[in-house]
C-alpha cells in the first residue's frame, strides 16, 4: 500500500486485500446517492468477514413519498476474490435470486453495482429493529458511481473515501426509476468491530460545489474527528470535528449539528428518510445502525444533500 501521509490512494487499493488472522477483520465496499431533485435516494454495501464465512450485503431505497424499501442479508455465502481484469471486485449471490457484482473497471475513477436482491416493503423505519416481514418486492440495480473529485485515504486506518456522480438506473417490483444525482463511496478492510464503537459518519455536497465529509470516531471520553472539505480541485483534512445529534424514542436522530473546520463550517442537519439495519455479533450482541438521507444547512446560507449514519452499539459490558 502507498504512504498515506499525504492521503493519496492506491489505484491497486480498489482491489481486494489478503485477509488477516482476526476474526472480525472484514473488507466492503459502501456506496450511496442522492437524487438531483433530492426525492431518491439509496445506499448499497457489501463486505466479508472471511473468517466468519459470511458475505454482508445491506441495500435500502428511500424517497419522498415512498416507503423504505430494504434488502438485508448477513449470512451469505463467501464467493471467491476475483481474478483476472474483469474488473469485479465483490459479488454475492444465493439461492433466493440474489446476484449482485461491484465492478471496478476504471481504478478511483468509477464503480458500478448491478444485480438484484429480492426486499421488503417497510411503512416504517424501526420495522427494521423489530424484524418486521413487510411485503416482498424485488429490487434491482444497475448504477455507476464517477469520482467527482480526490479519492482521500484515511491517515489512521485502511480505509478511503471518494466523492461522485451517480447515474443509472433502479427497478423496483415492476416499477423503472432513472437515478442522477451525486453520492459517496467508500472502501474498507481491517479488523472491523461494529459493536466496539460508536460514530458518526456523513458525505453531502452543499450548493456551492463543496464536498465535505466527516467520521466521528466516539472513543469514550473523548472523540476522533476525521475526513474532508473538497472545493475548487482543493482537499483540507478536517482538523476540528464536533457533532452531536437529537435521538426519539427509536434512537433514530432527529435532528443534528456539526461544527467542522477548516473552514469555519456549521452546519444544521435534518435527516430526512432513514433506511437503517440491526447488525448482529457473533456473540449475539445487538447494534443499531441508523441511516438517514439528510438536508445539511450551512450557517453561510448554502445548502446541501447526502447521507448521516450513526452505528450504535451495546454500552460497555451490556448486551
């Protein structure tokens, strides 16, 4: 792997990495969108845990006026890393007509998804937490994800993220839905211990062109602020992060703030949809996983869309 002082990315980062010992270290792609018109929106990850045997995949639709369509499977089989210049990095396939394949043909300059995954049908987000049946519909995605902008390597961790253009195209049931509009992705691999720590993670793109994207990191008592302010071809680190965040009675965040620099940057965030997951341990250990399309208000007067995510996991020595 290249030195990431600098937080420059690897083109060979894009493939696939030799798994360690640990039992949790896992590696995913994530990859959401926000529509233009700001009315669509979806996210779509896929990761393994080799050395559980399972392959992750964890796909929601939102949308004004829609209900949250979800498609969550954590005990699939693993497939074989691929080999040769197809440019497929993950795939996932069952026996109830799941077949998806992530294809990077283009290292850090694109990244599509296609396939199809049966889902539910959910009235309500935290249907989600209770394992609520919904009704069956069928899902399926053929997307691409263009960087718009600096691929950035996280300077602490193997992980990088990279702003984009998404265009294509989604069928839902017998429904055909066109998508363009922008989002995020990201691409993992470590010892990844979802019930270990709570964070904050967002990527929106405000009216003026600039991308900013934070993950704060909540290691009690204190925090760990990481990411990006991308504008005019320029990337600045984050160097000072504070959020904090509204929950209801479901611990989904109602409301949230976000103090970032450089940049002198506040900003007001209402999510909007949520398409969150229930992420269940090894040892049976529960954590939530809200995630929400947002509107993000800058104090300055700009305006912006993307995705907030918080995971929250047991307190310590809970359940």
């Amino acid at each position: 792997m290249a030195d990431v002082a600098d937080h420059t990315v690897a083109a060979a980062d894009e493939g696939r990495h030799e798994p360690g010992d640990e039992e949790l270290w896992g590696e995913s792609y994530y990859l959401d969108f926000v529509s233009e018109s700001g009315d669509l929106a979806g996210y779509t990850r896929i990761g393994v845990y080799p050395n559980l045997g399972v392959t992750w995949w964890t796909t929601s639709v939102v949308g004004d006026g829609r209900p949250l369509v979800s498609s969550i499977d954590h005990r699939l089989p693993l497939e074989a890393a691929p080999r040769g210049s197809t440019g497929t990095v993950m795939a996932a396939r069952s026996a109830d007509d799941l077949s998806v394949e992530y294809v990077a043909r283009q290292p850090l300059r694109s990244m599509s998804v296609r396939g199809r995954a049966p889902a539910r049908v959910l009235d309500r987000p935290s249907d989600v937490y209770r394992g609520t049946a919904g009704s069956a519909c069928s899902l399926e995605l053929d997307l691409t994800w263009t960087t718009d902008g600096s691929p950035y390597h996280y300077d602490v961790t193997t992980r990088y993220e990279i702003p984009c253009l998404v265009r294509g195209e989604l069928r839902i049931g017998d429904e055909h839905v066109e998508v363009q509009g922008q989002g995020q992705r990201d691409h993992s691999w470590g010892v990844r211990d979802w019930w270990a720590i709570a964070w904050c993670w967002a990527a929106a793109r405000l009216d003026d062109g600039t991308r900013v994207h934070w993950a704060d990191i909540r290691l009690s008592p204190t925090s760990v602020g990481l990411g990006y302010v991308q504008r005019g071809g320029q990337t600045r680190p984050v160097t000072s992060l504070d959020v904090d965040e509204t929950l209801d009675q479901d611990g989904l965040p109602e409301r949230a703030r976000a103090r970032v620099e450089p940049g002198d940057l506040h900003l007001e965030i209402e999510p909007r949809r949520f398409a969150p997951a229930l992420l269940v341990a090894p040892d049976g250990r529960l954590s939530r996983f809200p995630r929400a399309v947002a509107r993000f208000h800058a104090e300055d007067g700009r305006r912006g869309a993307g995705w907030i995510e918080w995971n929250q996991p047991p307190p310590p020595g809970g359940g």
